[in-house]
C-alpha cells in the first residue's frame, strides 16, 4: 500500500535531502513522538563530549594476540565489544594513532558502513583501535546515562533516525554530521538508572557465558593435547615435486610445515581420528523456499564470534536473495566457506528451526560427534588453520566441500563430548538470559517514552 508524507519546502531545504524514503511517515511520526517529551541533539555539548571515528590509514596487522585490538564492525556485540576474536595491529601502528582513536570505557560505539546501525558500550577497559567505519561517542553524564542511550539506539525509535540518515547510493554510509542530529529523549534520570541496571545484569550473564565457551574451548584442545599451542609461520621450507602433484596446489602457503604438525597432533590422539567425509554428514541439497511464504534467513554477518546466531532477516520467499538455499534444523552446526569468515560457525537452537542460511555455509552434523563439540571443535585454532589451508581461489577464495572432506579432526571421547556439551548448553541459556534482560530494556525505553509523549499530547 502507498504511503503518502506531507511537508514543508523548507525541511526539503533544511534536510539537503530530496529522497522520499528520507520523509518516510514512520520516520516523521517518531520525530513528533520525540518532539512532545523534550530531546538534546547528540551533537549538543549537553548530550554528547566527543563524536569521532576511527582510524583512516593503513593498519599494520599482526598475528600476534597479545598485540592491540583493532575494532571493525564485525567486533560490535549486543552489549560490549567482543575482543576475542577482533583482527590486531602492530604496537608500532598504534604508537602512531591520534588519541581519540583508542576505545575509553563508556565510549558508545556505532556503525557507519556495512551493517549501519550496530551498537555497543565499551565496559572492558583493554585499549583498542576503531576502524573507520565505527563512530564513537562520548555522552555528557549531567543529563543522559550512557547505559540508556545505549538501549535507546536499539529501540524503533532510534533505529528509525541511524535508518532515516543513512545515505548512499553504491555502499549507504551514515556520516558523522547526520550522527549529531540524532535526538535523544530526555528521560528522567532515575529512570536511565534503572536501565543501567538492567544493562549491567545482561552484561554479567553474557559475562558468564562467554567464560563457559572459553572453558569449553579449553577442555577440548587440552583433551587432544593442544592447550597453550601456538601455530608458527616457518620463514623457510621445502617440500618435493611429488608432494606438489599429489596436492594439486602449487601455491606455497599450502605447504607450511605447521599443517603437518597440526596434523600429526590430531593422529596422535589417543581416542582416534578419521577424515571429516567419514563422521560428518552435509546437508547440501538446495531448498526452494515458496513465494508467499515468510522465513527466517541468516547470512554470514549474523553469525556471533562465539559460535551463536545473533541477529537474522525475515523476508517472503520471494524477496529473498538467491542464496538463501540451505534448509537448517535445530542441532545443525552452520560453518562459513569463504576465507577471511572461517571462524563464523554456529550451533542452530530452536529458535531458528526450519530456517534458511545462506549457501556460503555449509551445514552439517554428525552422529559419532555431538553438536556442542562440533562446533567447538570447528571453531578451534587447529582446524581453522586447516581450514584454512583448503581454500582456494582468485575472485572469491573458499574451501570446498571436498577439501573439508579430507581434512583429519579428532574423534573426542564420549565423556568429554558430554561435559562440552554441558558447558555449551549453559553457555547459551545465559546468552539467551542476557538477549532476554536487553530486549525487557528496549521495551521499557519505548513504553517510557510513549507514556510520556501521550501525557505532553493531554
């Protein structure tokens, strides 16, 4: 059905924007909304000390994990920023940063490109380095908490403004200036408080959770005799002719002595090893979803760094991409192809039962290996330089489903696959505590402001 907006010339010229989708009636309805209760612009100097972005040069990265973190989009979580897994550069590089480049605890953290609109709050206080293509704003605490605003970012209401002032034709972009036209409801403070609470509760299971993964993690790779291994770049090495034709390959990454060290390791396991075509089944027939019927679709960003299904899309069959091919239960582990987004493997909860991924994934389980571990076991070090190993291409480089095949992963003990499994059930419930807590957040800033927009209104 068509939407029709009525306004001024003078926003017209105000806005510098001639794009209906700017005057959208959902937008301009929120604005009202706002407009009743009293707002700052986050650009006043009563709402906000700072908005910057980050780093504009070449960034030296580094392999090395005590080095420093540096900050993409990909590494904005629900509520903090997850550092686990986030790219390092060089302390050289960071020497050379300007100040307002590192993260500061409290920082809020925005997207600019890609997926606009992700936000975060620094609470872990290790120093980090933002790309550019994150926006970081420092909240004046005489009248905001930056708790709240946090929340209010995430809510309809602050979405439609990081929607509303997104521009772009090729690649949408949200820029700092349109950042500072952002309005803020100004709620009382004892009410911002209580989001904060509620924020940090979230925060502490999430907390929590991620411990479980990592102990999880840790009982694997000390189960197989890998705890506290690191894999090294040889800077000189040899291999014969014969090697290379059985391969196939004549590039010389693919015969890093590390590989083989990896891969001797894994056979030494006392509890067995095979090859992964022999004890993982692949669901890899195409699905044909039906026009006129809604599902939920995850592609490759909506995969968490810690192994669980963030975010999704929820499309008719018939707006889907073409992609969208592969059918997933709940059990099923999805595993990234494409180099560079290996490490984006997931456990299907129920939630996303009769779901479709993406067909960049593949999707597996097994009846020898249970779930939990699966996807532990895929997300370790060891197998992701495997992985690693198997991908190949000029355009768009990935592993084949034949190169996963013959890849040889450990088959973990029973008793051990039972107590990951444990660790990683517990681990989600308390995501899901933490998702739960955010979204009882969100509903209470929106009611909030409702009520008092109502009450201006009378």
């Amino acid at each position: 059905m068509a939407q029709i907006s009525t306004i001024k010339y003078s926003d017209v010229l105000e806005a510098r924007r001639y794009d209906a989708e700017y005057f959208k009636p959902e937008y301009l309805a929120v604005e009202k909304e706002i407009t009743t209760i009293g707002y700052l612009e986050l650009g006043n100097k009563k709402a906000s000390l700072l908005i910057t972005d980050g780093d504009h040069g070449n960034p030296e990265y580094s392999d090395d994990k005590n080095d420093i973190c540096y900050i993409k989009v990909e590494q904005l979580g629900d509520i903090d920023i997850e550092l686990l897994n986030s790219p390092r550069v060089t302390k050289a590089c960071a020497k050379y940063q300007s100040k307002t480049n590192f993260t500061e605890k409290f920082d809020i953290l925005l997207s600019m490109k890609g997926t606009i609109g992700k936000t975060c709050i620094v609470i872990d206080e290790t120093p980090a380095i933002l790309n550019r293509d994150v926006a970081k704003i420092q909240i004046n605490k005489e009248l905001l908490n930056p708790f709240y605003v946090l929340v209010y970012f995430k809510t309809r209401l602050g979405k439609s403004f990081t929607e509303k002032f997104a521009s772009g034709a090729v690649q949408r972009g949200l820029y700092l200036n349109k950042i500072q036209k952002i309005k803020i409801p100004l709620l009382p403070l004892t009410f911002q408080s209580q989001i904060e609470d509620s924020v940090k509760e979230a925060y502490q299971k999430q907390t929590e959770s991620k411990q479980l993964y990592q102990e999880a993690e840790e009982l694997f790779l000390t189960e197989i005799g890998l705890s506290g291994y690191k894999v090294k770049n040889a800077l000189a090495f040899e291999t014969t002719k014969k090697e290379i034709d059985e391969a196939g390959r004549y590039d010389s990454e693919y015969f890093q002595p590390k590989y083989e060290e990896i891969i001797e390791k894994v056979e030494k396991y006392d509890g067995g090893f095979d090859v992964v075509g022999q004890i993982i089944d692949f669901k890899d027939r195409n699905f044909t979803p039906k026009l006129d019927k809604r599902y939920k679709y995850l592609a490759l960003s909506n995969v968490s760094s810690q192994g669980y299904i963030q975010d999704y899309q929820e499309e008719l069959g018939k707006d889907l991409p073409s992609r969208a091919r592969r059918k997933i239960n709940t059990g099923d582990i999805i595993i990234s192809s494409i180099e560079g987004s290996l490490s984006s493997c997931a456990l299907v909860e129920e939630e996303f039962d009769d779901s479709l991924c993406s067909t960049g994934f593949f999707v597996i389980n097994s009846g020898k290996i249970n779930s939990e571990t699966l996807l532990i076991l895929f997300k370790s070090n060891i197998i992701q330089e495997l992985m690693q190993r198997g991908s190949k291409g000029t355009i768009l480089t990935a592993i084949s489903k034949s190169e996963l095949e013959q890849i040889k992963i450990p088959v973990v003990k029973l008793d051990i696959q039972k107590q990951i499994a444990a660790k990683i059930q517990e681990s989600h419930k308390l995501r899901k505590e933490s998702k739960e807590l955010l979204e009882e957040a969100k509903k209470k800033v929106e009611e909030e402001i409702e009520r008092l927009s109502l009450s201006g209104r009378e």
